[in-house]
C-alpha cells in the first residue's frame, strides 16, 4: 500500500477520514486556488496572477498577467502536482505565508522576460464569502467556498528589463482563496444535453478598498434575473462588519457590446440609509486573454501541459480577433469608485455571456445598443 501520509498529516487540520494528501471529493473538478491582482491608481497597467491545485487531476499550474500599453502578456507555467503544501510554488512560481490571512508574498522568478517579487498587506480583515453552488440538471458544476480581502502591495514586477517599482501608497489590488469544485482541465465528454439547455449567466465582483473600510460585493443572476448569490458586506478597519442588503444594481454597457464602462449599485446600510456606490472602469482586462479563465481557447487551468511546462503569450488587444472575445469570458476592470465624495479603488469584475432578461440582451450574441 502506497504511503500519501504528508507532513500537513501531523496537524489536526483534517476535515475527513483521509490522508490530506487526497481531496474529499472523487470530482475531477476538485481545485484549490489562489487569485491576486495589483494595480496603481493610474488605470495604466494592471497585474492579475494566482497559482492552482488540481488534486483529482495529478497537476499544479500558475500564471502572472501584465496588461498595459494596449497588450496582455502572460506567463504559464504547469507541472505535476506534489505533496509539498507547505511550499506551494510551480516552476519559478511560488506563494509564500509569512502572516496568515494578513500578509503574502508572491514570486516569480525571471520567466521568459517576466519576473516579480511582490508582498500583500491587507488593509481589513477577510471577508468570508457565501458558498457558490450551481447545477446543471441534477450535476454539481459549481461548489466552491472563497475569502476575500483587500490591501496594498510593495516590491516589483520587471518585463524585458524593465523594473517597475510598486510602491504600497500607490498599489493596491484584492485577492481571493478559493477551493471545491468548479470546470477545469481538458473538457469532458458531454453525455446527454443539458435539459434545460444553458441560456447564459451574469455575474458582478466587485471589492472595493476606502480609507476606513471595504466592500465587497457579490452577485450571481441567471437569464431571467433570478438572483442566485447576493452578498454584499463592509468590513471596516476596526472589526466591524455590515450586510448590505439587496443591491440594485445598472451596469453601463458600452454601445455595441458588452463591456462596461462603469456602473450605480445602490445599497442599503442595516439602519436602512441608503448607500450609493458609484463605479468607473479604468482599464479592462479579459481573463479569457491568456489569464487561463473559462472561454480561454489558449489555456485553461487545470489542464496538463507536461512537466516542467512554462511559456510566454502576448495578445495586441486592438487584434480583431481578440477584441471578440471579449464578450464570452469574464473581464477584470481597475476600478475607481465613489460612496458620497468618498474615493475607493479595486477590482470591477463583470460578465453576462448570453440571455439577461433584466439587461436586454436576447441571446449569446446581442450587444448593447
């Protein structure tokens, strides 16, 4: 009998009779993953990476994004999944803990012109966020819990020689964990069609760091506009947390697609004040461009590459082909926001692929007028 006794075995940590080396769950969708952006405050350049766990699957991938002057270029690097948790990294990737959910360090050594070495502060307490669930039929494609947080960053990023120093009065970005089921790796075999068939979904992120406080907002609707994730909370600085209710939400669309230039999400304090948030896209950038996310016809996490895998991609965002995309995947925006004369940043994060009833688009293919 194999021995997949870790040293992660030695701590009481475990939340099923097994190895921790083995996922609770048979679903080769089984993933753990960290996600991380960074931006300053010019809407200039934005950095998107994070690193994943694919125990069902046997590997580990990473990427780190840099998208500014009008391009995206990204690294990806994959490997077989070891037992070393402790040490998560993936080629010249790597993620350190130094402070648990206060500080993180994240690293990637010089990669085909691209190398990093950044360290996060957060600037609030995580935010626990709602379990994510989805079906289709009687099929679970979706079962995932997530933390958030905001903060600030200091350290570098380097392309082609150049370093660009990230200063942590200007950077800031958020972050999530993440770990359950979701679609990854190479695609299944289909069986029978989805009854009812999939229609589309729509989805808004949005954490927002202020000076006393953050928000962060969650929200999930299907075609018709039934709601199916609503969590809106601020976290202050000193502890306090507040549900914010049931945001009302209009996203400003682009005319002649999908891509949001801004939107008003109006909520409502638990004394009932009502609390306006005011949100503009500084730069916008497709996580389905080389970022790995669902729609990425170039590479999706999860998905075995070999051993020792790593490459650079670089998309021209004004490419024709590439500008199509944009519509069918999930795009991250730096974002500026306003509560009241109050300016916060962080991540605008927003899709509607397909029928939206609430937004007036019909089909996959109906663009804002």
């Amino acid at each position: 009998m194999p021995n997949d006794i870790t040293p992660l075995d030695e701590f009481p940590l475990h939340q099923a009779p097994l190895p921790l080396a083995y996922a609770n769950s048979s679903d080769r969708n089984f993933y753990d993953r960290w996600y991380f952006n960074a931006h300053d405050r010019s809407g200039e350049i934005f950095a998107i990476f994070g690193m994943g766990y694919y125990p069902n699957l046997g590997t580990k991938d990473a990427f780190f994004l840099v998208a500014r002057d009008g391009k995206q270029t990204a690294v990806h690097l994959s490997d077989l999944m070891d037992q070393d948790r402790m040490n998560p990294h993936v080629g010249s990737f790597r993620v350190e803990v130094p402070d648990p959910l206060k500080r993180v360090r994240v690293v990637l050594e010089e990669t085909d012109g691209i190398a990093a070495d950044l360290t996060w502060d957060g600037t609030c307490d995580v935010v626990q966020e709602m379990p994510h669930v989805l079906r289709s039929g009687s099929r679970v494609t979706l079962d995932a819990q997530r933390f958030a947080q905001l903060g600030a960053w200091r350290g570098t990023i380097v392309v082609d020689g150049e370093e660009i120093a990230v200063d942590p009065s200007l950077w800031l970005g958020s972050r999530d964990r993440s770990w359950g089921i979701r679609p990854v790796g190479e695609a299944e075999p289909p069986g029978a069609p989805a009854n009812p068939p999939f229609e589309g979904m729509w989805w808004l992120y949005v954490p927002m760091q202020f000076e006393e406080y953050a928000v962060v907002l969650i929200i999930q609707e299907s075609p018709d506009g039934h709601r199916t994730l609503n969590d809106c909370t601020r976290v202050w600085k000193d502890g306090r947390v507040e549900q914010l209710g049931w945001p009302l939400v209009t996203i400003h669309y682009a005319p002649g697609g999908r891509t949001p230039t801004g939107a008003t999400i109006r909520c409502t304090t638990p004394d009932g004040t009502p609390l306006v948030l005011e949100v503009e896209s500084r730069l916008a950038v497709p996580l389905h461009v080389g970022g790995g996310y669902g729609g990425d016809p170039d590479w999706i996490h999860g998905t075995w590459k070999g051993e020792k895998f790593a490459e650079r991609v670089t998309y021209d965002m004004a490419d024709a082909a590439v500008q199509g995309r944009f519509m069918f995947g999930c795009v991250d925006h730096v974002g500026r926001a306003t509560i009241d004369s109050e300016e916060g940043w962080g991540l605008f994060e927003h899709f509607c692929i397909g029928r939206h009833d609430p937004s007036g688009f019909t089909d996959f293919f109906s663009v804002a007028p």
